[in-house]
C-alpha cells in the first residue's frame, strides 16, 4: 500500500498537468469552429429544408488574421447536385441571386457570407437538410488551399438579426 501511495503522490502532478492540458485544447477549438491554414472560420449554418425544396443557403463568418489576402474561390459538396457562389443583387427594386467568382476575404479583415448577401449556393440537394444534422462542404480558397468545413443545419424558420430577407434561398429566381 505504501508503494501505491507513493505512486500516487508521484502521478499527481502529472494527472494535474495532464488536465490542464486538456483544458487548454478545449479552450482553443472553441475560439473558431474551424481553424485552418491562417483562416479561422465560425458560424457555419443552413436552414432546414421543408418538404418540396429542392434549393438551399449556406452562411459562414470568415476571419483572416494574417497579412495576406486571401479569396474563396469555389464550393464543392455532396448534399447538392450542383453548388456554387451566390451574391444577391438589386436590379430595379428587385433582389435576385447572381452567381460570382469568389468571395475575396482581406489581410486582417474579414468576410461575411449572411442572408441577403454571399451565400454557398446548394442546387437540387441530394437529400433533405434535417435539423440538428450536419452538411459536410469543401470550402477551396486561392491561398489557403482547400477546406473541409461542416454547416449546422438550424431550423428552417431560423432568421439571425433583423433581415429583410426571409425565406430566401426558396422563392427567389437566379
Ligand atoms: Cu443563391
């Protein structure tokens, strides 16, 4: 018993240390979701898809920390037939989605792909976006080179901040 005991007192501050260690791990995947190649990427999400949907959105915050810039340059995902690059224009009072050729996210700066804005485009989806589940995305940009990021799929009625762009994504013609 007295040698268990000293192996205790011995493993101790290992345990402790262990612990800590542990804890600092976990401290920084929570500062971005995805943290990848100096970009930091947070607040990957879509909207659950009602019956008959065949389209979706998907949103994202990008951070770039470093002094380089850097440009999403294509989508790629198995949840859609097709995705692409989406902006959302206003021709004559009207607001329609335009494919673009990339999102360009400056050094120290940031990029924003929200309703009403940019937005990863998914065409005839290959299955329904269900709540609570995940939609696997490979985010390709110039510099940092390809991505591979997961969207949370958010209830379908799920409107962050005050948009004027509800229901976006179903309705809309491109
Ligand atoms: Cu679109």
């Amino acid at each position: 018993m007295k040698l268990t005991r000293s192996l205790r007192q011995a493993l101790l501050p290992l345990l402790l240390t262990a612990t800590s260690l542990t804890a600092t791990l976990a401290g920084s995947a929570a500062a971005a979701d995805f943290n990848v190649a100096g970009l930091e990427l947070n607040d990957l999400w879509v909207r659950a898809s009602v019956p008959g949907q065949s389209n979706g959105a998907g949103y994202l915050q990008i951070t770039n920390p470093s002094a380089t810039a850097d440009r999403l340059i294509s989508v790629e995902s198995d949840a859609a037939t097709r995705t692409e690059l989406h902006s959302v224009l206003n021709e004559d009072g009207v607001a329609k989605m335009r494919q673009v050729s990339g999102v360009d996210i400056p050094a120290h700066g940031s990029a924003s792909l929200s309703p009403g804005g940019f937005h990863v485009m998914f065409l005839q989806l290959t299955g329904p976006f269900k709540q609570g589940s995940i939609v696997p995305v490979v985010l390709k940009f110039k510099n940092a080179g390809e991505i591979r990021v997961n969207f949370t799929v958010k209830p379908s009625t799920y409107n962050p901040g005050n948009q004027s762009m509800q229901g976006h994504g179903m309705g809309m013609k491109h």
